[in-house]
C-alpha cells in the first residue's frame, strides 16, 4: 500500500495533481504482479483515523509513505498508527525528507522499518521482490535500515540510465475525477531526471542526479496522447526542473506535438538562461501556455549568493520573449535570503513590477535539509525552527537580523495585494478568454477568489 499521508491544520498545500512519486512506484509494482492500493489522503479528505482504517481493510504487506518536509510530521503520525493496526507489516519512508533524514528518523522512530533514499522505483520493485530479512536488505541498494538498534546505509543505487524503460504512471489507482483545476483535469507528466545546477536552495541535483537523463521525444508525446485519449486530459504541466536543456529535444517534441495534433494546453519550468526566442516560439505553436522563470532575485549580489549563474539582463530577455509570444509568463524569487537587505528586496520587488509577468511567487528561503542554505545557515548559528509543517515557502523558518519574519510576511502579503487587483483580473480575462490562454483564464478566477477573500475578510 502507497500512502499520501493526511494534511495537518497548519500544512497549507492542497493537490492539484495526482501523486505522480507513487503512480510511478505503483506502475513498476503492477509489472511483477503484486496487489497494489495507493491511498492519497488530502484528495480523499481521509485524516490519520480514517487511513488506519483503510489499512486494517487492506492487510498490507508494505506501507509505502511519502513525504516532503511539510508533512513529514502527519507521516510519522501514519507511521506509528500503521504499527498499531498492522503490526506485522513493513513500513518503508520515502521523498526528499527522508532521503537527507534518514539516519535521525531511524533513530527517533522505530515505528519506520526502512527508508528508501532518491530515485524509488527499483529499490521498492527489490524490497517487494524479497523477504525483508537483514541477510537481504545488505544486498538492496539505495535503503537506509535498522538492525539490531545499529542504523545500515547500504551504498547508493546507480540513477535509471533509460527512462524510456519505466512503465506509464499507474493512474487507475488513483481517483483521477477528483483532481480538477477549476472543472478541468490537469495532468502532470515528467520527461527528464537530473540537474546539472546547484543552487542553493534546491536538492534536486542530489535527488536525482546532476547529469541530466531525458525520455526519447516519441516517448513523451506518446504519453501525452495517452493521457489526452485514457484519461480525459484537458491540460498537461511538464514538472521537470528545465524543459529545455537539451534544446534539440524540445523543438522534436514540439514537432511532435504539432504533427499528433496532441491539441493540449500545457505549462512548464525553465531557466532564463536555458531558452531562446526560437524555442519560445516553437513551445508557443506546441500549444504551450505557460512558463516558469525562477529568477530569484533583482539584485546580483543575490543571484550569485544562490549559485544561479544567471544575470538579471538574461532574466529580463527571456521574459521579453516570452511575453512576444503570448504565453503567461510567471516568475519565482527569494525573499530573506541570508545576506540580504531590505534594499535588495525591494530591488526584486522593483524588477518585478518592471517585467510585469503575469504572476509571481514570493518565496521565502527556506532551509531544506540537505540544501547549501540550511549549512548556510547552520554556520551562522542563527535559530532554525523544527517546526517542519512550517517549511513551505510562505512562513518564515530561521531568524534573520537584516529581515526580520514580520516584515517579510508584512511585504509579501502587501505585494499580492497589490497584484491581484481588479485591473489584473481584467487583464488575465482578456488574455484568456479573447486570446485563449488556459492560464490567464484560470488565474483570472484565483485572482478574483484572492480578491474576494480580501473583501469579506475586511467585512467581517
């Protein structure tokens, strides 16, 4: 059984998606012809009573559960009540948490057997395929495990070289009607593993690698007729890190897309440095909508700081070309970087008004364990809080003398006050309804939610 632990009171983020992580570890457990079950709890509003009662019904042998650092206290909670109700089964922690904790929750948690680090799907497929004995798990690859009160890390397991050999995401396990995004069904693929930068803030490249590993162009395209034509999809968001590394491979895949016919708005991430005008153009005629800059900062000294590697010239330029394309631009930054003041805040502040995309996530710097920051921070000796359901990008998680937390959240909450405005709702209709962008559309009514909330809240 593969479990989405329940959202906490304070855990903010609800899904859009379904949990592509377990639809891929599903998928490669169907092919050896196991008995599968995943339980994604936010979709299902099931709470921590409700999941213990799923897996008393189900018996499980296993109990996968994945977690990000937000909610990595309600899979602890999962954890311990799955030993109560099914004390003979095997519960095995995975995601980005686990991967950097794993020695501290093995310590801490006797409720977890056994924690999967990085890339999952042949190191789940190995434990499922043998009897969980210490003699077997010292041969399995990639796992972090207790024996005898001693914590085994056995050596890394090597990155799947061909990802065109994974199996398509399992999505029958999942209820695929309930993850609509105002109506409509949105459907997340990932075609490319492995990055080869290293920001700061990020882990990707020690998650997956920092080579970067793609699927073939009629792989992908293939699954973007699938889930069109199997699963009713109405739009597609691409959630690797950069689309457009591999530039060749983007323009063949918009090639693709446009002789298929696939007809699918569709949204992406990538870096400014990392596109030009002909690949803009060409993504726009692919039925691309959407692209996510994460430029950071307005100030250099920033940039640098988070090992970026790009200039604010470049940003600028890429935005530019973007938006001569149509397409809804959205941008991502970092507030309260250490080091940063509030002159080079509003030096971010002021870039972004100047490119005026059509939306942007103030994201404040956050510790994540296994990232340059958190050691960044560490060295300082400033105060880091261990309150883990915290660490989502909008609340603050370490004291920092040049920004303090209250006029971070101060500036931050202003900043989308101010950019949710009536006329922003009227530009993004206009946009959406009149030149068909999916996106504006649909953030024309989350700005008019924003908008209204704003309004009732002064009321009452």
């Amino acid at each position: 059984m593969l479990v989405n632990p329940p959202l906490l009171e304070d855990n903010v983020h609800h899904p859009l998606f379904p949990p592509l992580g377990l639809t891929y570890l599903a998928a490669v457990l169907k092919r050896d012809d196991h008995e599968i079950k995943i339980t994604d709890c936010p979709i299902d509003n099931l709470d921590h009573k409700k999941l213990s009662k799923e897996l008393v019904t189900f018996e499980p042998e296993l109990i996968g559960i994945t977690s990000m650092t937000p909610t990595i206290k309600s899979a602890i909670i999962a954890a311990q009540n799955a030993k109560e109700v099914c004390p003979n089964s095997i519960v095995i922690f995975g995601g980005p948490h686990a991967t950097f904790m794993d020695q501290k929750i093995l310590k801490e948690e006797n409720s977890v057997d056994i924690v999967v680090r990085g890339e999952g799907e042949l190191t789940l497929q190995e434990l499922a395929q043998n009897e969980i004995i210490p003699k077997n798990l010292q041969k399995i690859k990639g796992i972090t495990f207790r024996n005898d009160n001693k914590i085994i890390q056995t050596p890394e397991r090597p990155f799947i070289q061909n990802l065109d050999d994974l199996p398509l995401p399992a999505y029958e396990y999942v209820p695929l009607e309930k993850y609509r995004i105002h109506g409509k069904i949105h459907l997340p693929i990932m075609t490319s593993r492995g990055c080869p930068f290293q920001c700061s803030f990020c882990v990707a490249s020690e998650i997956f690698g920092a080579r970067f590993r793609a699927r073939s162009c009629k792989n992908v395209v293939d699954e973007l007729e699938w889930l069109r034509d199997e699963h009713g999809a109405n739009a597609i968001s691409f959630q690797d890190d950069t689309l457009t590394f591999d530039r060749k491979r983007i323009l063949d895949i918009c090639t693709e897309i446009v002789k298929r016919k696939i007809n699918l708005p569709w949204g992406c991430q990538t870096r400014v440095d990392q596109v030009t005008k002909e690949v803009l153009s060409k993504m726009k005629k692919a039925s691309c909508n959407l692209v996510s800059f994460g430029i950071e900062s307005g100030c250099q000294k920033i940039l640098d700081a988070v090992k970026k590697k790009i200039t604010i010239s470049q940003a600028q330029r890429a935005i530019k070309w973007a938006k001569d394309e149509e397409l809804f631009v959205a941008v991502s930054t970092i507030m309260g970087y250490p080091g940063e003041t509030k002159e080079m805040m509003h030096q971010t502040l002021e870039l972004i008004r100047k490119i005026e995309p059509d939306d942007a996530w103030l994201c404040i710097a956050t510790p994540y364990p296994g990232t340059d920051l958190r050691k960044l921070v560490e060295k300082k000796g400033w105060k880091i809080s261990s309150n883990w359901t915290h660490y989502d990008t909008m609340h603050p998680v370490f004291e920092n003398p040049n920004l303090p937390s209250e006029e971070l959240a101060e500036m931050r909450t202003k900043f989308y006050n101010n950019l949710y405005s009536p006329k922003y709702i009227f530009r993004q209709i206009i946009k959406g309804y009149f030149k068909g962008n999916y996106y504006s559309q649909l953030m024309a009514k989350t700005a008019a939610g924003y908008l209204l909330w704003r309004i009732r809240s002064k009321i009452r």
